[in-house]
C-alpha cells in the first residue's frame, strides 16, 4: 500500500512539476498568512497586515530556500537537471545545424533503408507461412525431361487424376492435396460478386492444419466420382462482409459460374489459400464434367504433400522421382518424343518466392547493410570530430567545478536527443519506403505460365517491420553512443593542463598518426565503392534493355486473356470469338482488334518441327520452335513487319489448305537461308499429332520470352486452322489512350456474355514494362543507396581533412613563413585525401569484383568487370574526393604565419 | 545526484521530524501551519518547525507513501492542503516510537542514568 501511495505521489509530480510549484507556493503563502495572523494576534501593539506579513516572513526565513529544499526532496531537482541538459542539448545543436542535421539524416536514412529492406526480405523469405508447421509442407511438382534440344522443365502443374494416382502411390506424405486458384462468378439470390476461388479437395485443409470456423469439410469422396454433390466452403471474409456472416448459409445453394454448389462450411479467419488470393474453395472431385478435370492431361493443379514425421527432403525428393515415374506409366506422355515424365519435390517454403525477386531481395539486403555500415561510420567519424573538438570545453567546465558524474549526464543527454530525432526521421524514412516497396507491382507477369510465388508472399503483404526497425535502431545509436558517449566521457578525464597547454597548434613531428577517422573514413570510401560498383553496372544494364527492340509495337494496345467458358462447345469457339472480336471493333474509340493465344514477353506454346519435304528426322533432331495460334490481324496490329510473302486472311479458315508464318530466325535455321515460301513444315500438335502447313510469309523476330532474350525460331499458325482454342489473349488498338478503354471493353464482353471471363486486362506497354520491373527496381534502389553512401563518403573525408588542416594549423603556418606557396600546402593537404581515397577505392573495388558477381544473372550485355562502369567509379569518386577537399585545402592555403604566431 | 546538504545533526532531528509529524497526524487531518503550530505547542515550544524542515519533511513522508495530502477549504474559506496519515504511516509511527525509545534509553545508559 505504501509502495502504491508513495509512487502514486511522485509520478504525479514527475508528471507535472508545474502544479507542484503552484501548490507549493499556494501552501507557503498561506502559512505565511497565518503567520502573520498569528503575530497580529499576539502583538501588543496593534500593527498593520502590511507589517505583519513581512515579520512573518523574517521569522519564517527564505522562503526560495524551503521551496528548492522540497523539491529537491521531491525529487524534482533530477528532473528539472535532465530538461536542463535536453535544453542544452537542443541548444548546443542548434548552434552547428550542418553537423546536426548530417547525423540525424545519416541515422534516419540508414536505420529507415535497413528496416525497410528487412520488412521486404522478413514479409517475402522468412516469415513462416500461415499454415501448420510449414516445414513439413513440400511442393511437388512434374518434370519434363530435356530432350530433343529442349530445356528441361521441373514446374509443370498436375492433372487431378495424376494427382489421385501420385496419392495412391506414394508413402512419404502423411497426406497429399492439390490446388488451382482461377476467378469466378459467385452468386447467391441476386447477388453476384467476382472472387478467387481454389479448387481442392477434403485432404486441403487438414494437410495445411487449417480449421473451420463453421461447418464441415468437404465429404471425403476424392476420387472421381460424377454425380456426387457438388460442395464449397467459403473464406471468412467472403461470408462476413458478403454474406453477412449468416450461420444458416451452411446447406444453401450458390451459383458459381452458373453451376449449382453446396455450402458445407466456412474456413478459419484470415486464411486465403496457399495462393493467398481464395476466397472459396470448390472440392474438384465432384467438379462439373465440362470443367476438365477428370482429363489426365489437363495438367492445372499445384500438388502440396505433408511429410510424415522423420521423412527427410532427401528421401522426399528421392521419393518424387520414383512415384512420379508410376504415375507416367499409369499416364504415359502421349506425346513420345516428350519422354518419361517424372516428380520433383520442393519445400514450399523455398517456393514462395519467384527466383528472380529472392535474389533481387538478397542483393538489395547486401547492399542496405553495407549502406548501414556506411551510415554507422559516417556518424561515428563526426561524433568523434565532435569529441575532440570538445576536449578544451570539457576541460574548462571542469576546472570550473563541474562534476564529472553531471558532465557526463549531459553528454548522454546530447545522445540521446540525437538519437531521438535519429530515429524518428528513420520512422519517416522507413515507413514511406515501406508503402513504395509494397506498391511495387513486379509477380504478375509469368504467374500465368506457372507457379511463381505464394500469395502470402506479394510484395503488397510487405509491411513495416518494427522488429527490424528496432534491430537497426538500436545498432545504429549504439553506434552514436559508442563513438560519441564514450570519447566525450573520455574528454572528462583530460586534466586541465594538458588540453590547454596542448591547444590544438603543435606541430606534427615524425609519420602522422594513423586514427580512428582514417580507418572510418576508408571504410566509407569502400564501401561506396562497392555500391557504386553494383548500381553502375545495374544502370548500365537497364540502359541496354531499354533499347532492346521487341520486334514490335506496344503502343495504344490493350491486352487482356478470355477464358473459354465452360458452356462453349470447341466447335462454336470460333464462331464466338469472331463475334466478340466485331463487337469490340466497334466499340468507339478502338481502332483494331486481334487475337493470340499468347502475348509477347510471356512465353506460351512451343511444338517440335521438321521439314514436311524432306525424311522426317528422328525425335532428337527436330527443330523447337515457338507455337503461335493467331488472327489473321495479329502481325499488323502489333506492327510485326511481313518481310516476305503475304500474312494470313480470313480465308485461310478450316476448309482453306493448312498455312503458316515463321519468323526470320525461324526462316534461317530452318531452311539455311533457302526460301522457305512455298515449303511444307510438319509440327507437333497438343494432340500428339503432326500438322503440316504451307509456309506462306516471313514475319520480323519478336522476344517472346524477356527482353533479355534472343529471338528463336517462331511459326504462326491461324487460329480458325486449329482447335487450340482454349484461351486466347485479346489485343484492342486504341484510338487514344489505351488505359481509357479498359472500362467500355469490359462492358462491351460482358455485353456480349454475362460473365464472360476477362483476366490479366491492361496495356501491352505496361506488360513490356513489368517485364522489367524487377531489374528497375533493383537498379533504382541500389542507385538510391550508392547516392547516399557516395555522399557519406564525401562527408567523411571532408569531416577528416578539415580535422587535420584545424589541427596542423601551426604546421602550416611555418612552412608558410618558411617559403612554402600555396601550391605546397593544397598539394599537402590533397595528398592526405587522395592517399585516403585511393585505400578505399583499391578495397572497395577488391571488394566490387567479387560482390558484383552476385549480380551476373541480373545484367543484360554487360559483364560485371565492365571497364566503363569501373573507370566511372575511378573518376566519380575522384572528383567528390577531391570535392571535399576542396573547402579545407583553401581555408589552409589562407593560412597567414603572422596570425597563427600571434594567436600563440 | 547533487550531494545531501544534511549534517549528521540534522539527520537526527530530520528523523525526529518525521515521527513528530506523524504523531500529529495521528490525532486528525491536518494543514502544514497548523501541524507546525501544534508541535510548538506540543513541546511547549521548544521545538519549532519550521518551514525550511517542514514542508521538506512532508514531501518526504508523503514520497514514503506514510501520508497523503488533498486540497480542501480552511475555516477562513481560504485553498489549503489537509494531510491525513496512511495506515503504512501508523505503522512506522509505531515503529519510529519504539526506535527512539531504544535510542533514549541507550543514550541515557551511555549518560549513566538509567
């Protein structure tokens, strides 16, 4: 009780002295005029207030005594001691803004960089998965052997089921799932909404150890049974601010897609799928037979496994390959010349982020910590600058009777605030990079081609990592503590004598000194180096990409994919899609429409080819080529140039004799700068089957794969000549902007179709671009960085030289008077520079070799030892070092002997 | 910490202080004037608090959580501060007592009077 009284007490004290001193005040009067009441009284004579209240107050004393006395008790004479010093403190920065403001910037940018960077690297690579432990979660997937010329692929999807024949087989797993994410129209009454929907079945949710905030699994019938009752479960966040969280929707009907479903359930909070984008689940199993997954070779599905206890990824992996091989017999390729299929298996884990962004973060990870490094240094080389210019002050105010205990108290202070404002531009800083990161639309080009990355782990599920921003906050003020605490703390123990006596003006006899500063300041220079280093060659490296030529005009077109729906027959698609194609045409504002299965820059199809008119050559000794099914207006809408021969027209439908287009590449390799017009070319078809066509014209080169890519053999064949129909990819020339005709084109397909099913909608220029985010953004980060280290770099040595022309003041002023020119002393004072700069570049370019080759994958024609990158270095970093220089080379060549003697 | 100004002397009569007050309060709630007036009367004025050790000394109780004090209204219609013991404050009054009673009696024994 005690404890509790007397805390109470003094936190409102602490909390506001000022009404303490109010209340004092209020009760000394008082006690005053009660006094003073009391000598009336007690007075003979009879004596005027005015009189009595000042014998009251000679018999009580000072009264600024009894009120200093009670608040030292109360211990507000701390308090009151440490607002003292934070005064101080603020004071003292005010009066040297610059340096001021460079440690607070420098704090704030590199503790803001690191946290930011980690968030990013936190939310993408190492937060566990929301699911049950998720170590025990594996990826497996099927792998097509590389043969025939072709690369091997090890990310191929499974059909539903080969995944019920893997289930069957295996014995690795405690159990085996599979998952497809698409979008779809859900309805319920008269309410339609488009969601992300999984289809999955019963073995789902317990393999990712996912409960049911309402209802029940799915039925466990996971075989394909046709007839059985079709069921979903809904996501938490669908059924509550859609369906109002309405617990009589268990047994209700909805529509997905047109087809009848059965709610039988509803999952736990927050959970969205392994996708991360779900909002329901469909059990595939009892699928509509339209929908195609009781096909073996309608390969969508994702295959997840959790591994039984004391399995290892060793015998997992080992495990994939020989169940993998089962399910290849029990479904052999119908394909031949695609070999004997197989398994691999991956921890999900390591598959939740596209390759290409994991290293991207790795790299950037690198290079913030080197920055923070930079940072940490930077400011460590000011504080003690500070320090030492401190030393007389500290001396001074100590032989005038400070105490040692109260000199330090105030230098922390100073750290403190320091550190304060540090870290609160840091908040600043980290937080809005946060917000930039998270923006960063980079995943959503290639996720139709295969499993690029977890939903869970989007750059927009990066958030602001306080963890990380404390982990970094406190390295960077231990860093401000340790180097501008402690050497002032140092200063304290200096005796009067030796700092006034010593004041500065000695001159330097014998080799100089090798400190604290130099190292400091030749690690900033390497370090800046090493980041300048990466940013030059990543900037040289988007410069070559930007002027890559596709091979053709994105300008003023829309792109977007239409799936087939489920309720076109293959017959009447072409018929359907000519339709759609005229309604758009004549949609105002659209100028030309054409259509492709497959959009540059996303690679799609590839066949085996072999010339028809001469021996078909064995399997191996095919040609691969590029498989494109096109309208006849798809070369001249995309400003593909015919090179040679005629393009396709409507004429060349089913009934017309089979025709193609081949590429320029396609024309040299194939028939070795022989005319190919006229020729017959044999090609693979999905149905394992060979087409063969007259080559009718030659189209320019087109990068379908990246823009770091070299053209490869394509061949064009219409699409009214084939029955890969299944999605298709619709590109609209826009009058104006093609942005502005996102809207009137969803209106006009739907229009057309309820519900017809439009994805991946936006400019053909915005998906040449995001091509390239990854590599932009890098480079614009690492540039950031490289920016801010040069610049600490720069602060460093001038930080350092202009120490050194202070302290060598005296020196310089004899050689002066001894006939030395100003060219002598700049010369003097630039050799200390350059000799500091050419440690640090000779490091930090050691350092650079081998830090870029971190780098090789991500540069496009330019090899990480490129000699313009380095000499650009060499004369970037000379010019700042000698930038720096330049301030305290001039104020040394002003040095005039006569007043450096006189001021002795 | 700026060093305690406090003389051994003033250690002990700050101690005394402290019990001094506490009897005070004791009886009834009380403000500042009127606990010093009491004690003078009490000693029969020998012993005089005065302000300088007073209103220290009742911070220093109050910070020991032995009283607490609240704003009310004297008789004269005038703000004042009342303070009212606590029941921690009982207790060390009690303990307070029984120290200084073992104190006077080995000062007196140390006198050669008991």
């Amino acid at each position: 009780m005690s404890l509790i009284d007397g805390w109470s007490h003094r936190v409102r004290q602490w909390v506001n002295p000022q009404q303490h001193d109010r209340d004092l005040n209020d009760e000394l009067s008082f006690h005053v005029e009660r006094e003073a009441a009391q000598l009336a009284h007690n007075s003979r004579a009879p004596i005027s207030a005015q009189d009595a209240l000042v014998a009251a107050r000679r018999q009580i004393g000072n009264l600024t005594w009894v009120r200093e006395e009670t608040r030292r008790v109360a211990g507000l004479a701390t308090v009151d001691a440490f607002l003292q010093d934070v005064r101080f403190a603020v004071r003292s920065f005010r009066s040297t803004p610059a340096f001021t403001a460079i440690v607070v910037i420098t704090l704030a940018l590199g503790i803001g960089f690191t946290a930011a960077i980690y968030s990013a690297v936190n939310a993408l690579l190492l937060r566990p998965l929301p699911f049950r432990e998720p170590q025990q979660l594996m990826s497996v997937s099927l792998k097509i052997p590389g043969v025939a010329g072709r690369r091997e692929i090890d990310n191929r999807r499974w059909s539903y089921p080969k995944v019920v024949a893997f289930r069957a087989a295996q014995s690795t797993y405690t159990d085996v799932t599979a998952w497809t994410l698409s979008q779809f129209t859900v309805r319920l009454g008269d309410k339609a909404h488009r969601v992300g929907g999984e289809y999955t079945d019963s073995r789902y949710l317990p393999t990712l150890g996912i409960g049911l905030a309402l209802g029940k699994n799915f039925p466990n019938r996971d075989s394909l049974t046709s007839g059985a009752e079709v069921t979903v479960i809904l996501g938490y966040a669908l059924w509550r601010d859609t369906f109002g969280a309405d617990s009589a929707i268990i047994g209700k009907t909805l529509q997905v897609d047109g087809f009848p479903f059965t709610v039988v359930g509803v999952a736990a909070a927050k959970f969205r799928g392994v996708s991360g984008e779900a909002d329901f689940w469909m059990a595939a199993a009892a699928a509509p037979s339209g929908w195609g997954n009781s096909d073996p070779y309608n390969h969508s599905y994702f295959l997840l496994g959790r591994l039984k206890p004391g399995v290892t990824v060793a015998q997992a992996t080992v495990a994939a390959a020989q169940v993998g091989a089962q399910v290849d017999a029990q479904f052999p390729s119908r394909d031949q010349s695609l070999g004997h299929w197989s398994a691999v298996a991956h921890e999900l884990d390591g598959e939740r982020t596209a390759p290409n962004v994991r290293k991207m973060l790795y790299i950037l990870l690198g290079a913030v910590l080197l920055m923070l490094l930079t940072a940490c240094a930077n400011v460590a080389n000011l504080l003690l600058v500070r320090a030492s210019a401190r030393q007389r002050e500290v001396a001074v105010r100590l032989a005038l009777g400070a105490t040692r205990a109260r000199l330090a108290r105030q230098l922390l202070a100073e750290s403190v605030v320091l550190a304060l404002a540090g870290g609160v531009g840091s908040l600043f800083v980290g937080y809005t990079s946060v917000k930039m990161l998270a923006s960063v639309q980079t995943l959503m080009l290639g996720q139709t081609n295969g499993f690029t990355g977890l939903g869970t782990a989007y750059m927009s599920a990066i958030q602001f990592d306080f963890t990380a921003f404390a982990v970094t906050a406190s390295l960077a003020l231990a860093t401000g503590l340790i180097f501008g605490f402690a050497p002032a703390l140092h200063a304290t123990r200096t005796s009067l004598l030796t700092a006034t006596k010593d004041s500065g003006n000695t001159v330097t006899i014998g080799p100089r000194r090798f400190t604290m500063r130099h190292a400091l300041t030749i690690a900033e220079i390497s370090f800046a180096v090493v980041l300048l280093a990466g940013s030059g060659l990543m900037i040289r490296s988007v410069n070559h990409l930007m002027s890559v030529r596709p091979g053709f005009d994105a300008a003023g077109i829309l792109a977007l994919r239409v799936n087939r729906a489920p309720e076109w027959s293959r017959d009447s698609i072409t018929t359907y899609y000519d339709g759609v194609m005229a309604r758009l045409s004549e949609t105002p504002g659209v100028s030309g429409v054409a259509m492709s299965d497959c959009p540059p820059l996303a690679r799609c199809g590839s066949a085996d080819a072999f010339l028809a008119d001469r021996p078909r050559p064995s399997n191996e000794r095919m040609f691969g080529v590029g498989m494109h099914f096109i309208s006849p207006e798809f070369p001249s809408l995309l400003k593909i140039p015919l090179i040679h021969g005629r393009a396709f027209t409507r004429h060349d439908d089913e009934r017309a004799p089979r025709v193609a287009l081949v590429s320029e590449r396609a024309a040299k390799r194939l028939w070795n700068g022989d005319d190919p017009i006229g020729r017959p070319l044999a090609f693979s078809t999905a149905t394992n089957k060979f087409d063969t066509a007259t080559v009718v014209g030659i189209v320019g080169d087109v990068l379908y794969d990246s823009m770091d890519s070299r053209p490869v053999a394509e061949v064009y064949v219409s699409y009214y000549q084939t029955h890969f129909t299944y999605r298709m990819m619709l590109f609209v020339q826009a009058r104006n902007s093609a942005s502005n005709l996102t809207a009137s084109v969803v209106n006009t397909l739907h229009a057309f179709a309820p519900g017809f099913p439009v994805h991946e909608i936006g400019t053909l220029d915005s998906r040449v671009n995001e091509s390239m985010t990854n590599v932009r953004v890098t480079t614009g980060i690492l540039t950031i960085f490289a920016v801010v280290a040069l610049l600490l770099a720069m602060m460093g040595t001038y930080g350092v030289v202009a120490y050194t022309v202070s302290q060598r003041t005296r020196e310089i002023g004899v050689r002066v008077a001894l006939g030395a020119t100003s060219a002598h002393i700049s010369k003097l004072v630039l050799w200390h520079a350059v000799s500091l700069a050419a440690i640090g570049l000779g490091v930090g370019m050691a350092v650079a070799i081998v830090a870029t080759t971190a780098l090789r994958s991500m540069l496009y024609e330019v090899a990480p030892s490129d000699p313009v990158t380095l000499v650009g270095i060499v004369v970037l970093l000379g010019a700042s070092v000698l930038a720096a220089t330049w301030f305290p080379a001039r104020k040394a060549m002003r040095v005039m002997p006569a007043s450096v003697m006189r001021a002795q | 910490m700026a060093r305690d100004s406090a003389t051994p002397r003033n250690d002990l009569l700050k101690g005394t202080l402290d019990m001094l007050i506490l009897q005070t309060l004791a009886v009834q709630k009380m403000h500042g004037y009127a606990i010093a007036q009491r004690i003078e009367e009490l000693s029969g004025g020998a012993i005089g608090a005065e302000a300088g050790s007073l209103y220290p000394a009742l911070e220093r109780v109050q910070k020991k959580g032995w009283a607490k004090s609240e704003w009310g209204v004297s008789t004269t219609g005038r703000r004042v501060r009342y303070y009212t013991i606590t029941a921690s404050g009982r207790k060390q009054l009690g303990i307070e007592i029984s120290d200084f009673d073992a104190m006077f009696l080995a000062i007196n024994r140390v006198l050669g009077r008991a």
